[in-house]
C-alpha cells in the first residue's frame, strides 16, 4: 500500500476505483486500522462510481507514531472532561482532520464526499466544521456530536472497550472478537471467522495500543461540535445503528439534528460495527447521498 507525506506526518493508505471518479474518503474509527474498512465494502461502493481512499488515522496501523508523547493518563482525561475541565492532550481531532486534508492534498484532490465511522465520524464533523469548502458530502455512521449531555455507552460496552489488550497475538486476537462480540449488532449473525481474520491482519500489521490511548484523550480534549455542527451546509446522512451500546443511538439523533437538513438511517439489531448483512443499505445510502454533492 502507497505512503505519503502528508500534514507533517506519514500517512498510509489505499484506493479502489478509477481516479476520475468522485473522490470519498472513508475515516476509521478509536485504534482501528484502515482494513476495518472491508476491502469488499469499499470495492462496492467503487463499483457505485466513487474512487475510495483509505488510510490509517495517525498514530495507529502504519501511519506516524506519537510516542514520543508518552502514554496519556485516560482515567484523568475522563474525569477533567467530566468536571467540564480542559483535557491535556498531544493532538486534537482537528490536527487529525488536517491529517485528512493533507492525504487529499498529497494526491492532488480538492473536494471529496467524507465517510467517517465512530471516531471517524467524529473527524469528518470536524472537516464539514473546519474545512467546508472540501466536503461534498458528509455521511456520519455510528458515531456522536462530542454533547456531554447525551447518555454514556454501557458499562460492559466501555469495558470492553478499555480493557488493555494483551501482548501476545493469539491473545490479542481473542481480546478482539471479544470486543466485537460485546459491542457488535445483536440482530445480525456474528461472523466470528471474519473478525478473527481481521484480527489478525491488525495485529501483523501494526500492534500498537499506546496509540488508541492517544486517540481517545483527542477526543475529550475536542469537547462537543453540536453548536457548531449548525453551520454545516454539505448536504449530511447519519447512519446509527438502534442497538448500538458503545455510542447510544441518542448520538446519532443528536447528531442528525445538530445539522441542518441532515437524514437519519436508523438500523435496527445493527451495534457499533458494519454488519456484512447491513451493506447493502448502508451503500444504497452514501450513494443516493453523492448525488446531490
């Protein structure tokens, strides 16, 4: 996969599709590699008429490490984020934006439709916010407007989430699909097998957990976008899943009536994951979305 020097960073990255089509930059999410987003998803929405970039976020997969910056104290960013205090952090997910529009930059592209998934979604609000005149489009797929007012993720969902993964692979590898056996979709079937694969592929690329750490304090210090979601105008599709219990459907909502004109697309039995079975929705979605940007 091609790397560029991008925003001050190495940036890592893949594409699917014919360069002149419509440009869409999908963003992943907390500690996860591009390949979280399936080749076979991304290949489907090329064959809708879109040229897909992938990339890995900074400081997970085979992008810039900030470790350099140490491993951040989480417990006391909750709790500054929580007594509404400001939250010390190396990066903010507005430099990751700018990672975003530098990785554009790099490959010549001034406007792109922005797909952005949990943390992803976060980072694409914040292009719509700080870098409008690239947007196409924004889609925001299980993810949440920073408001501290909505409710939290479920205990187990955020434990699993928290719990430290071990070192080994075989053990991180299970860590993994247990993760996602927590917080994935309930009303679908759990392709364990799939998850394992994508485990691993994760874990020989890159295990690097110091970096999720670094991505979350990012996201307390970032605060809430809510007020300033108001002045997106790219035309906006949130997806969110009923029964997701790491970022409560409450986000979604939120977050779809913070922008003017935004559609909601609730799913119902879909968690905080893409479910093979929920693609063809999703899909059928983003590209009805691309047509009016």
């Amino acid at each position: 996969m091609p790397n560029v020097r991008a925003n001050g960073i190495d940036i890592e990255y893949d594409t699917f599709g014919q360069p002149a089509n419509a440009p869409m930059l999908l963003i992943m999410g907390l500690g996860a590699q591009m390949v979280l987003w399936d080749e076979q998803f991304c290949e489907q929405l090329a064959e809708r008429g879109h040229y897909v970039i992938r990339f890995d976020n900074r400081d997970v997969g085979l992008s810039t490490k900030f470790a350099q910056a140490g491993m951040p104290n989480v417990v006391a960013a909750v709790g500054a984020m929580m007594m509404r205090q400001p939250v010390e952090a190396p990066y903010t997910l507005s430099d990751m934006a700018a990672d975003a529009m530098g990785l554009l930059d790099a490959l010549d592209i001034g406007t792109a439709h922005i797909v952005g998934a949990s943390m992803g979604g976060m980072i694409a609000q914040t292009v719509a916010i700080e870098h409008p005149k690239r947007v196409r489009t924004l889609t925001s797929i299980m993810s949440t407007t920073g408001n501290p007012n909505l409710p939290p993720a479920k205990p187990e969902a955020m434990m699993a989430l928290m719990t430290p993964p071990p070192a080994d692979r075989a053990g991180s590898i299970e860590r993994s699909v247990s993760v996602f056996r927590t917080i994935g979709s309930p009303g679908f079937p759990f392709e364990e097998d799939r998850f394992r694969e994508r485990a691993a592929l994760s874990f020989d690329r890159c295990f690097h957990p110091e970096g999720a750490a670094r991505q979350m304090v990012a996201i307390l210090a970032s605060g809430s976008r809510k007020e300033k979601l108001g002045a997106v105008t790219a035309p906006t599709l949130v997806i969110h899943g009923a029964d997701d219990p790491l970022v409560p459907l409450a986000g979604g909502i939120d977050t779809a009536e913070s922008i003017p004109g935004a559609e909601l697309l609730i799913i119902e039995g879909m968690g905080h994951d893409l479910p093979r079975p929920a693609w063809p929705r999703i899909i059928d979605a983003i590209s009805k979305l691309t047509v009016r940007g």
